[in-house]
C-alpha cells in the first residue's frame, strides 16, 4: 500500500465535506463529465472482476423471461471474489441525481463488455448529465423500465439510486419499490452507499437498500461506521479515484478529525520493538483491580488479557477467596488477596508493603467486581495514576456523578462502556443508539476522558473532539467476557505507554483494534460461535504476529 493510499484509508467524511473537495476539484478544472467517467469506468471494472463475463459457456439455467415478482428469499452475502454465471444479467436501478449517472455509465460499460443488461429509471426528472447518459442507454436499446412490476430477472442489481445527495425520508412509490426489490432473491451491489441511508448517521431515511456489496467511491463515508448502517452495507470497499490528498486537507483540517484505525496505524502505536537493553518495570507495572467471589471468571480473563499486551509486571488484586484461582492461571503475576466483604466483594486494597497506587504505571479496575466494591473506586479514581474503568467501576461511577468526578482528575481516564453503560454514565447525552459518535465526543468533552465505546463499530474520543473508529469487527465477540479482556489488554498497553509517553487515545484504539482483530481470526478458524473470551485471549498473540507479518511483506 502506497503512502496516500494509506492516508486515504484513514480518511472519514461527512456528505458536506464531500461534495466541498468535489467542488475543489471541479473548480480546479477537472469536468464532471470526465470525473463520472472515471469513477464509474472503475467500479464497472471491479464488476467484471466479481462477475466475470464468460459469454458462450452456457448459462447456469437461472434465468427465464417472466418478471421477478413475486419473490423469494435472499441468498447469503457472495463470499468468493466471483460467481459463475457464464453470461450474467445486470438490473441498474437509477435515481434522478448523480448516483444514477455513475450507474448508467456503468451499464453502458458492462452492455459493450457483453454482458445482458436493463435498466429500472422509475423518476421522470433527471440531472442533465444523468438524463443523457439514459438517452444513450436507450439509443443502444438497452431496455429501460419504469414501473417495478415489469422488471425481468437478474443475477445482480446495481443500486444507483441515491449516493450522499438523499436529504429526505424515502416516500412512495420508491419507498415500496426498493422494499420489494430488497425482497428478491438477487446480490445487491450499492455505488457508493445502499440508498435510502443517511450518509453520515448511517440511519435508515424511511426504508433503505439491503446491499450484499456496497462500493464507496473517493473517501470513507461517515455512514459506513456506524453500527445502524451495518445490515444494509454488506460487504464496503473503497473504490479510490485519486483525489488529491491536498484537497481533502484543505476540507478537514478545520473540522473534528474523525479516523479509521489501519493496521498500519495500530501497529506503528503498539511498543515495538522493545530497546535491546530493558527491565521489566521500564516495560510497565499494570494493577488490576477485578473480580469478586461471585464472578471470579471475569478476573482471569482481564489477566489473560493484560498477559496477551506483553506488560513488564502484572499485579492483580482480587478477594483473598480468589487469590489460589489466579495464581494457578496466571503463574507470572503478583496475585494481591484483599480483605472482601460478606458478599465476596474486595473492602479494602491490602498492596504489599512500600507499595502505593502511585508505584503502578497504570491502573484497570472494574471487570466483575460488583457495586459492593464502591469505596475501592473511589479511591482509584482519586490516585495520580492513569486509569481504565469498566464494566462495575462504571457503574460505580455512575452512582457517584460521572462528570465532576473525573474532571477532578490530573491523570489520563479511559472509559470503556458498552451502550447500556454509557446511558447510566451519561444519563444527559440522549440518543447514544442513533448517533453514537456525536455521543462519544460529548461524553470525552464533558469528563475529559477518553471514552471508547464498544460496539460493532467501536469508537474512541478524546476530549480535544477527535474520534477513532475501528472498520471492521465480528460478531463472534458479542459475548460474555469478551470486553473483559480488552480491559487487561487495554491496560497493560497503557502501562507500557505510560512509561514511553504514547498517547493515550491512540493507546486505547490500538487495543480495540488488537481485539477486534483477535476476533476476526478466531472467527475465522473456529466459526463465530467458537470465539469464547478464554479463546480470545489466547488469539491476540498469534493475531499480532500475523498482522505485523503482513506488514513487513508489503
Ligand atoms: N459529481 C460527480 O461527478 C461525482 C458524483 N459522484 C456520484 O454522485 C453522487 C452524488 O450525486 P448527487 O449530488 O446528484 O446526489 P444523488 O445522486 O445522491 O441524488 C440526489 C438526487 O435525488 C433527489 N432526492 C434527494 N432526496 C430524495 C428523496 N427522498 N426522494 C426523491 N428524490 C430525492 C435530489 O433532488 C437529487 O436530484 C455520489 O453519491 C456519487 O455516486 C461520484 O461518482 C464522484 C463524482
Ligand atoms: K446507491
């Protein structure tokens, strides 16, 4: 990957921000004409890559003349890089604006490459460049339909209906005709987002293509990251048509950068490598406050993920009650037996001697502790130490007023809730489900904390209005246990940057993406449902050095 690919990859943009570096690029002399051109001559290309054309070799006898309606079941997402149909059949599906012009240029492509191709134009006002380019179509005698009840059968759709210039609710007709079509059994293949989605809150604008494919054409599309957008995105690439990186500057450098984390970012963040000359508390002495009689799961597993981060020293303070459990998991670590309470909580933090809070790197309190564990937050919370909280520490934290209590603190605080969590955290910042990255730079602003808040598409604020955004994850993590061992290895990640001075959000999207990542591969060779967080611990380690392998090769 080239150094502007790299940089394009991390770029996420807002429909406004788009179409302002379009308009620098049209003002800079290139014609909208020969841009459509381009941008469509390169998602017509990837078509014939997905679907090659093998024109002559027979059909594989799907296909008849009748219309496609009624309908039938969809088929699963396409997971190879191509089909078989010998001579596939291309319904475009065209709306009135520009969308509809990158489509139509692409059937005219994909009719001269052979393939068998008609058009669904349902809208009698077009753009004038999309207007041509039908009238073209049509002088080819590509057939053009324009009620949904007359449209053939085909093998794939290509949904160029609305791109990011849809500002309102869908309505009828259209609203019903794209729910039919959603019904049929064919790949949708959507240019540059499923239409009827809101490009930068991802939300469903009355009803909305479910595409199994969706090309995003120039630059990430802030829709693509947000969890809501997920189901009608299906598989996202990026289609790069070369815009200059010096117009996307100009346009985001006053704005709130919104990133996505590449491999290449998370990995050039992580402690590596080690200086040839070290000890271990240069490479970070993480204290982890976890666990009770009741949930003493959650503990081991927040080791086992501050293990997989490669910490110097791992100390762990758990009810005297789970002191032998931890150590017989975790042989390395210094296990701490506190005093617990009558329900098996931790009551009071007993540190070996000429040992305070402030001796610890960073600290990573919260993973099954239960509320009964109050006062030992309370006075985390109140160290000079840069801190995680999760899971019961938030809710702990919630009860005693999350915004002046960490505005009270000097040093770094992660917070790393899920969406429940959040609400009680931040009971003030409505619609966290909706717009949950609006939410998360609230909450960072508010507390001046880095919030990280979990979920299919994991974002990360700091309170300066920045926002990481982790591109891909699986829903095999979906399960309990799984957020505890990000904890472990979000903190012992901090501990090693506390002591190398790396930043502190950019510590915290490195591990979500570590752990998304560890996700992916376990899903991969154990299925979805194979990806247990005891297993998911045990992937980080193989994931980092297949990721960092990656990298070298290229
Ligand atoms: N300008 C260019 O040359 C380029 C444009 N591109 C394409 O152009 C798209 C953006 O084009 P446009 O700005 O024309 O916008 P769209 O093609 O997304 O659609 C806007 C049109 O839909 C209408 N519309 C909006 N909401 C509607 C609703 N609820 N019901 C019915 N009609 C509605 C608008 O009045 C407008 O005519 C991109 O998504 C992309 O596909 C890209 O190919 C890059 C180059
Ligand atoms: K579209």
């Amino acid at each position: 990957m080239s150094d502007r690919q790299e940089q394009i990859s991390q770029v996420v943009v807002t429909a406004e921000q788009m179409r302002d570096i379009e308009a620098r690029i049209f003002a800079a002399g290139m014609p909208v004409v020969a841009l459509m051109e381009k941008v469509a001559g390169l998602i017509a290309r990837r078509i014939q890559n997905i679907y090659p054309n093998q024109k002559g070799a027979g059909t594989l006898g799907r296909r008849d003349t009748e219309s496609s309606f009624p309908t039938s079941p969809r088929p699963p997402l396409f997971a190879s890089s191509s089909l078989f149909f010998s001579n596939p059949c291309i319904g475009i599906l065209v709306g009135p604006g520009h969308n509809g012009g990158d489509a139509l240029v692409v059937a005219r492509e994909l009719y001269f490459r052979g393939y068998e191709i008609w058009i669904y134009s349902p809208f009698s006002q077009l753009k004038e460049l999309t207007s041509q380019h039908l009238q073209y179509a049509r002088s080819l005698g590509i057939p053009i339909y324009q009620e949904i009840e007359q449209l053939p059968n085909s093998d794939l759709l290509i949904d160029g209906l609305f791109g990011f210039g849809l500002e309102r609710n869908l309505t009828d007709p259209i609203a019903s005709a794209i729910n039919q079509l959603n019904q049929l059994s064919v790949p949708i293949l959507s240019i540059d987002l499923p239409s009827g989605l809101h490009t930068d809150t991802g939300e469903v604008l009355g009803t909305a293509i479910r595409a199994t494919h969706t090309f995003c054409l120039g630059l990430w599309k802030l829709a693509f990251l947000q969890d809501q957008a997920l189901e009608y995105v299906g598989k996202a690439e990026l289609i790069d048509f070369d815009i200059p990186l010096a117009d996307v500057e100009a346009v985001l450098s006053e704005a709130p950068r919104i990133k996505r984390i590449t491999p290449i970012t998370a990995l050039s963040t992580l402690p590596l490598p080690r200086p040839a000359i070290t000890h271990k508390y240069k490479e970070g002495h993480l204290l982890l406050i976890c666990g009770s009689r009741r949930y003493a799961g959650g503990a081991i597993l927040t080791a086992l993920g501050a293990r997989g981060s490669g910490v110097g020293m791992l100390s762990v303070a758990v009810p005297e009650s789970l002191k032998s459990l931890l150590v017989s998991h975790l042989p390395e670590a210094l296990i701490v037996g506190c005093p617990e309470t009558e329900t098996g909580a931790i009551a009071q933090l007993q540190l070996p001697t000429k040992t305070n809070l402030s001796s610890f790197s960073a600290i990573a309190c919260g993973p099954g502790l239960t509320t009964d564990a109050s006062p030992i937050v309370q006075q985390v919370i109140e160290s000079d130490v840069p801190l995680v909280l999760d899971a019961d520490a938030l809710n702990i934290l919630a009860e005693i007023a999350t915004i002046p209590t960490l505005q009270k603190r000097q040093a770094p605080t992660i917070l790393t809730p899920h969406t429940g969590e959040f609400q009680r955290l931040f009971p003030n910042i409505t619609d966290v489900k909706h717009h949950r990255i609006k939410a998360v730079q609230q909450a960072a602003a508010q507390t001046g904390a880095v919030v990280l808040l979990k979920g299919a598409r994991t974002a990360i604020a700091n309170p300066q209005n920045q926002v990481w955004i982790i591109p891909e994850s699986t829903p095999a993590l979906a399960r309990g246990g799984s957020g505890d061992v990000l904890t472990g290895l979000l903190g012992g990640l901090l501990a090693q940057a506390a002591t190398k001075h790396i930043p502190v959000e950019d510590i915290a999207a490195t591990a979500a993406w570590w752990h998304s990542q560890a996700g992916i591969l376990a899903a991969q060779e154990r299925t979805e449902l194979g990806v247990d967080a005891f297993t998911l611990a045990q992937f980080l380690i193989k994931t980092l050095k297949s990721k960092l392998q990656l990298i070298t090769y290229h």
